[in-house]
C-alpha cells in the first residue's frame, strides 16, 4: 500500500501543480489533502480547482474552516501584533475573491478521515486531522513529549496519526504499552514551508499488505521536496494586495 499525503497549499498554485505531478508519477494508490488549501497567497480558487478536478479527498484545515464561514479570524496563533495585522489582511483578501462555489466547498470539507486496514488481521487505524485529533487548529510541534503523543493517539484510537498546520515535517516512532508501535507524521506544507527549505513538501507511506505494528521499520516514511519556481510565486504575492512579507517567507521557506 502506497499513500501520498500533502497539506497546507495556502493559494500557491506554483507550488501545488509540480507537487500533484510529482505524486501522480509515482503512482500512489491513494491521494489525500489535509486542509488549508487558502489563505496568504492569491490563487484560492485555482487551488481549490486543481484539487476538485483531481477527486483528492480534503479534509478541513483552519484557514478553510474560517474562509468557509466567510470569517475574519482564521484560527491561526500570531506571535506579535504586526503578524496579526498581516493575517487579518490575508484573510480579508481571501474572503473578497474567494467564489461563492469555492467557499461552499471550503464549508463542506469534512474535520478529520479515518482509515481502518487490516481486513485479514487485528485492524489498525490511520487517521487524519489537520491539527490534532482534538482541535482543528492545535498545533503539535517535534518537541512534544513523547508520552503525550503517544497518550493523544491512542485515545483517539490512532495507530499512524498523519497531520499539518505547523509546516514544520517530522516523524515519530512511538511505542504503546501493548508493544505496539504508533506513527505520529506531520507532513510539512506544500505552499508555505517553515524549516528554512523554499521547496515544496508533500510524504509518501508505504507499507507491505499487512502492516506489522510490532516492528519498527513496518512502515516507510518519505518526505519528498519539489522545487518550483518560488520566486514567480513571490512576485505574485508582491503583486496584489497581500502584504510583500508573504513574499519573503516563500523566497526562504520560513
């Protein structure tokens, strides 16, 4: 079984188009996108477009959640007053051009996907949420502690627990107190990385027919970076009416 996973486009179609075609060149047996489609850059639409025409399954990021509602607060957690600032003009933005079609979408996307495999052994369950399992718009960074993690997945009955919103990718391996190991991934972001690289991020899952819990290595994590053109994608932000910094975080992936 073989998984792309991939999140947190943010309205860059210079991004998004060489990602899908990357995917799709590695024939995966399943495509699923997990939120954020919108917001700080100005190709919501063409996003949204791209992925419907494709018939990927989306789950609801918090940015999507809040350009639906057609709200002025996306959710987002803003360090310092001229962040805030910056992201109410984001979503004030998007809100005007988004179409009525799109934000309809956008509120249809359902909060989470779970996945139940193993039809010829105990099952297990891969599980997708944009933040974490308990909030939309939580975020679980790298330095979580391990034990509260691996807590939080299983009470949510999660043996891979695939997630974004930081755009910040990592995998752990935790072991449950049944011997078992859990997968906690977060996939990074496709159109507005933050671990200082400018290209694209988007992970691949593979696994044998059966994937065995009880070892460690069961399951293959990969995080594959595309280049694109990153400075077209800027010089469209600095372009409309979005603030020019958008245009430097895409120019150094941060």
């Amino acid at each position: 079984m073989k998984i792309a996973l991939f999140s947190d486009i943010h309205a860059n179609i210079d991004a998004l188009t060489p990602v899908l075609e990357d995917i799709y060149n590695r024939s995966p047996d399943a495509v699923y996108c997990l939120g954020d489609l919108v917001g700080y850059a100005p190709y919501p639409n063409e996003v949204i477009q791209a992925i419907r025409e494709k018939g990927i399954p989306v789950i609801a990021g918090n940015y999507d959640q809040g350009v639906g509602l057609n709200s002025d607060d996306c959710g987002c957690a803003y360090r310092t007053d001229e962040d805030k600032a910056r992201g109410a003009e984001s979503i004030a933005f998007t809100n005007r051009i988004i179409t009525d079609e799109n934000r309809a979408y956008l509120r249809s996307l359902p909060a989470h996907l779970r996945i139940e495999f193993g039809v010829n052994t105990d099952p297990y369950h891969l599980l997708l949420v944009h933040g974490s399992p308990r909030k939309i718009n939580e975020y679980l960074f790298e330095d979580r502690k391990d034990k509260s993690m691996a807590r939080m997945m299983e009470r949510a009955e999660a043996h891979i627990l695939a997630f974004g919103h930081t755009h910040k990718p990592y995998h752990k391996t935790l072991k449950d107190r049944d011997g078992n190991y859990r997968h906690a991934i977060n996939i990074g972001s496709v159109g507005k990385p933050k671990d200082g690289d400018p290209r694209a991020c988007y992970v691949m899952m593979e696994w044998e027919s059966d994937l065995d819990l009880t070892l460690k290595d069961s399951l293959s994590v990969e995080f594959i970076r595309v280049a694109y053109d990153v400075e077209n994608a800027a010089k469209a932000v600095e372009e409309s009416l979005l603030p020019n910094a958008f245009a430097g975080m895409l120019r150094n992936g941060g």
